[in-house]
C-alpha cells in the first residue's frame, strides 16, 4: 500500500530540507511548497493527503490557507508555527486545522503526530458499518449505545453526545469553541464550565482511571482531543 501524499509548505529553507529528508527516510512521498499561492496550488492540483503547514508564510497567513482549504476540502492539516500562545492555536484549530505542532519540534514528534492523524482516518466509520471501534470502547450509532468491553456505559445525553462527536474526530484536537458550538450551539463562557463539568462525568465513566486518561486528553486552555488506543 502506498504512502500518503504529503504537502509540506514551509517558508524556511532548513526546516522544509528537514521535514523532506524525515519524510523521505520514512518512505513518506511529499511535495514541496514555500508561500501561500504555492500552497493552494499544490493543494489543488496534486491532491494531498495530509497537509503540513507553516503559518508564517510570506504572502499569506496559513489561517488563511486553512480556511481557503477547508471551504473544499476535508484532508487533516497538521499546523507548524512558532507561535505558542493558546490564542493562536485556537484560531487555526477553529478554523478547520487538525493539530498543531510548535517549534521547535523534534523529527519523532512530527512522525508520531503523522501517525495519530492516520491512525484517525482509518478510525472514522464507514458509512456502511455505523460502529466506532477504539481499544475496549465501541459505540453504535445507529442503536444510540456505547460499550466498554461488554459492559454498556449508562450515559446522559449530553455525555453520549460528547463521546460521539470525540469518536467522530478520533486524533483530532477539538477546541472548547467547536464542542460547545455543537453540543449546546452557543459557546458562552457557562458553556464551557458545563463543557468542564460534563467531561469530568464522562471520564469517570470510561476512563479507568480518570487522573491518568487513556481515551479522552486535555489540552490546557485549547480543548480536548480522543487518542487512538492501538
């Protein structure tokens, strides 16, 4: 089976030779871009499967991109910036980003990063086998239940609600924003202290031990993310 086809759109000439030479040792085939217009050209036309991209590029803002992407396309974009504040990180993931990476980063976190990201591709249900499958976690959307091993979790709606929309998006960070936009369809400062609230409820229930979570993690101040369990 093929490699995934890798967009890598990166402004900087040592980091974009690295990230190719990493993506090559690894048998990863990936094309190159270093400004936005290249970028969406790239996209366009040679049909990645992944898209690596740097926000700071010298043309356009790789919010932009994302948002330019997104309008046509669903393929993940894995987000590498030097920018670090919560804030940033919030606006690329809210507007349709799949992870991000800060730099600097080590080649073994941007390979692991790629993993999980296919690791939630080949996650997602297909359309004729409505079961999402995760470790000792199954949920079977068309009954409305979920189970871990042969015990079926006793859930409220918000929590069951919860969990569905985290399997659907299984490796993919998900701001506070987004969950409680399509949970609640507001996102008033209340509805993320219920956001809070409900997760540490959901935990409790699925997690064996909650202070050490396998299924569902935190990122401080972003939102959560579902781990792929192996």
């Amino acid at each position: 089976m093929n490699k995934p086809l890798i967009l890598v759109v990166e402004d900087d000439a040592p980091i974009r030779n690295l990230i190719a030479t990493t993506l090559k040792a690894h048998d990863y085939r990936f094309t190159l871009a270093c400004n936005g217009e290249e970028a969406l050209r790239e996209a366009a036309t040679a049909n990645p499967d992944i898209l690596l991209l740097d926000l700071g590029l010298p043309d356009l803002d790789g919010v932009e991109i994302i948002r330019r992407v997104r309008s046509w396309s669903d393929m993940p974009i894995i987000v590498l910036s030097a920018r670090s504040e919560d804030a940033d990180k919030i606006e690329a993931l809210d507007s349709g980003a799949d992870d991000y990476l800060t730099k600097p980063f080590s080649v073994e976190e941007l390979l692991a990063r790629l993993r999980v990201t296919l690791r939630r591709l080949a996650a997602l249900p297909s359309s004729g086998s409505p079961v999402f499958i995760n470790g000792q976690l199954r949920i079977d959307f068309a009954a409305g239940c979920a189970f871990l091993g042969d015990k079926e979790l006793h859930l409220t709606p918000i929590e069951y609600k919860l969990l569905c929309l985290m399997a659907r998006n299984c490796g993919k960070v998900l701001t506070h924003t987004y969950i409680t936009q399509k949970v609640w369809g507001t996102s008033w400062e209340n509805d993320v202290a219920s956001l809070r609230v409900f997760m540490a409820t959901l935990r409790k229930k699925l997690e064996s031990a909650p202070g050490s979570p396998q299924y569902i993690q935190t990122h401080i101040g972003v939102g959560y993310r579902m781990m792929k369990i192996e």
